[in-house]
C-alpha cells in the first residue's frame, strides 16, 4: 500500500512512498569478520554474521524488532531521516517494472513475491528526508511465517531469483518517473545475502539490499544514496540481534 516514486529528478534521486503503492531497493557483501568500518560517523559492520539464537517470533511480537528511528539516522550518518511510510500489508508493484521475475530484488513487501510463502505477518517501514531532494532513502521490511521451514524456503528461492537478475538491467516506471536500474552480483553467507544497484544516469544514486533468515522470520533492508556500501546488512544483523535479544 505504498509506492516508490523512482527516478533522477533534478540531479537528485527521489524515492518516495505514500499510501496506496509499494516499494523497496538493493545491497552488496558478505565476510564472516569481527571488524567495523565507520562510514559517516557510525560504525556499520563489515561482519554480516546473523544470530543462530533467533527464538520463534509471534505475529505480535514484529512491531519490537524494527529499528528506532534515531538507530537507522545514525547507521546513515545522518540526522534528518523521517519516518514517511509504515505499513502492516503487502503492496503490488507488478506492473512498474520491465520484468516480473525481477519484483523481488527490486522491491519489499510485494505480494506477487511473497505468493505461496506463507507468510502471517508483515511490517514494512520507510523512511527518509522529508525535502523532495532527499539524499537518503531507507526501507525495512520484517515478515513473519508459520515455522522455520516456510522462512527458509521463502530466503533461498529469493537467493536464485537476485543470481538471475544479476548483470542485467530493469526499468521502473511509476506515475511520475522512469529509471533505469543495474544489479551487481549477489554475496551470499550463512543466513543472508545481499546485492547492490546502481541507477543509470543519476550520479552515483545506489542501493544495497539485504535479506536475512533466522528461525521462522525473514529481514529485507535497503539503504540508498550515494556512497553506500554496508548500511542495509548492518540494519539486517540489528533487527535479527534484536529478535535475539526478545
């Protein structure tokens, strides 16, 4: 129920969601390390290593592993990101984009990509600048299955769908923008993955996108901008340690 508006508008990238659409983007690296990089003041790891101690979480227990504001600010080395959209429903984004086998490395919360999961639970939040030449866009996107099986299933059948589109090109076309977006290859490890994408023609504008699995819950992230390297893994791990923590 919440759209991105994607494209290079005026030297700069908006993405936006309002009520009614959908959206989501992209990510980049997997080492199994104990070393942080600090990019914009805060530390972002460089170890994408998810937890093994994730207990069951119940369909009310997803609204306690989103990560405040104030933490994802910091992980982009910012201050000024907002929440703009927060959601508790799949969206539709099939008809943006040049082709469907693509949806679910592009986008979060998709219903046409989650089809068949499973799936009981699903909270997706963004948030970003509020001024229309917003420098950063950041999307989390928690969901909830019946047992560990359905989660899995769901993590490695989007592990060979992001291998598919890597290399390759999509287009996205929504009531305001068209742009053009290229995936990197996809890093794989132990409970995540994560791509990179770069729009065309847009100085650099990327986003890195992440995907974790642990016990009976999935974890999609985007961090967008320019400069981004590891700020959507680092979300991930922050919401799975949370989930840890419960």
């Amino acid at each position: 129920m919440a759209e991105p508006n994607v494209g290079h508008n005026g030297g700069m990238v908006v993405w936006a969601r309002a009520l009614g659409a959908v959206g989501g983007v992209l990510a980049a690296t997997l080492m199994l390390s104990g070393c942080v990089t600090t990019v914009s003041g805060d530390a972002v790891r460089d170890a994408k290593t998810v937890p093994t101690n994730v207990p069951r979480l119940a369909e009310s227990d997803i609204d306690k592993v989103i990560i405040p504001i104030d933490r994802v600010n910091a992980i982009m080395g910012t201050t000024d990101l907002e929440v703009t959209s927060d959601i508790d429903d799949m969206t539709d984004s099939e008809d943006k984009v040049s082709d469907p086998d693509c949806l679910g490395a592009m986008f979060g919360a998709e219903e046409a990509v989650y089809k068949g999961s499973g799936w009981t639970a699903v909270r997706d939040v963004v948030a970003r600048e509020p001024e229309a030449d917003n420098d950063h866009w950041v999307e989390q996107t928690v969901v909830v299955y019946p047992n560990e099986r359905n989660a899995k299933r769901f993590f490695e059948k989007s592990r060979s769908t992001w291998q598919k589109c890597a290399g390759t090109s999509l287009a996205v076309d929504t009531e305001n923008t068209s742009s053009l977006w290229e995936f990197d290859d996809v890093d794989s490890g132990a409970g995540m993955i994560t791509q990179m994408t770069i729009q065309e023609d847009a100085d650099g504008w990327g986003c890195q996108h992440a995907l974790a699995v642990a016990s009976n819950i999935t974890v999609e992230t985007w961090a967008c901008g320019y400069g981004v390297s590891q700020e959507a893994a680092t979300m991930a791990i922050d919401i799975m340690d949370t989930a840890a923590a419960k």
